[in-house]
C-alpha cells in the first residue's frame, strides 16, 4: 500500500506562480505516494487538483507557519507531511532517501532537507543555507524559519503540539 502525504505550501502573492504549478506538477508526479497538496497562498491559484485556502495579505509573516494547526490535526490521517514554500522542489526521491535514512535517527529526530540553487547561464550550485555570505566562508545552517521539511507519524505528536503552539504564540506576540 502506498504511503500517504499531506503536502502544505506557502504561496506569498502572484510573483512565483510558475515555480508554484511546477512543484505541484512535480507532486502530482510521485508514484510510490499518495499526495494531497494544501496551498496556503494569498492570491487565487486557479487550479481544482488542490486544495486552497486563501488569506489575507496582511498575514504574510504568519504564513509559513500556518500549516502546522493542520498538520497537528490530520496526523492520524496521513503517514508524511511535508511543508514547502513555493520555490523549493521536492523530488520523490528525495522523499525516499528521507524515508530510507530516517530510519538511522535516535527517536524524535527529523532529516533536514538542505536547499540548493541555480541559475541561468551559471554552472554552480549555490547553498544558501550554509553559506548566505558566499563571499565570506561557511558559516552555521542559518535557516530557523525551515523553508520545507518532512516529518512523519513516528514522531512524539504531543511535543510537536507544544513546539508548534510556542512558535506560533511567539509570531503573534510580534
């Protein structure tokens, strides 16, 4: 039987939705998995093979963090989950790498995904996670507003409830 995923993306504005349709496409790709895809944007996608729900622009700064509430709620519903913003592609295989390695892990703890990038006409690849001063050497992974991940339903849901709930508390607080 095929594991399930729930799939959360932040969409911000109208700016990138080329990058949004090609990950969606990329998931609606996946074989090994069933997908569902939840898009938390604040423009209308114009697309009915996800589900959308779409906010006010105001509540940008709380976007990324939307998904969690939903997560929390549907975790005895789904296997995966994985939050992605809308320019970061996950591969199915790099959900099955996640799968196969996870295993390796003490209890409660999650693979990062480390993000890479491209560009036209450019033959290297950039890490802007570990280096976000390329000029200036490697520095520590500076990305605590994790811009994807995957998690799964071995994980000790009640502290997950309890990290989610004081990050969100904290982002109202702002």
């Amino acid at each position: 039987m095929k594991k399930s995923i729930l799939v959360s993306i932040s969409n911000f504005g109208d700016k990138q939705l080329d990058h949004l349709n090609k990950i969606i496409n990329e998931y609606r790709s996946y074989k090994k998995y069933d997908v569902t895809i939840h898009i938390h944007t604040t423009v209308d996608i114009n697309r009915n093979d996800v589900i959308s729900t779409i906010y006010d622009p105001n509540t940008v700064e709380r976007m990324v963090y939307l998904h969690r509430q939903e997560f929390v709620d549907k975790r005895n519903d789904y296997d995966l989950f994985i939050h992605t913003e809308n320019d970061i592609l996950i591969k199915e295989d790099s959900v099955d790498l996640v799968l196969k390695y996870d295993k390796l892990l003490p209890e409660n703890y999650v693979l990062g995904l480390l993000r890479y990038e491209t560009h036209l006409n450019d033959p290297n690849i950039y890490l802007p996670d570990l280096w976000p001063n390329v000029f200036h050497g490697p520095t520590k992974v500076n990305n605590t507003g994790n811009g994807s991940y995957i998690v799964h339903k071995k994980l000790d849901w009640e502290k997950i409830i309890i990290l989610f709930l004081l990050i969100c508390t904290n982002l109202l607080i702002f």
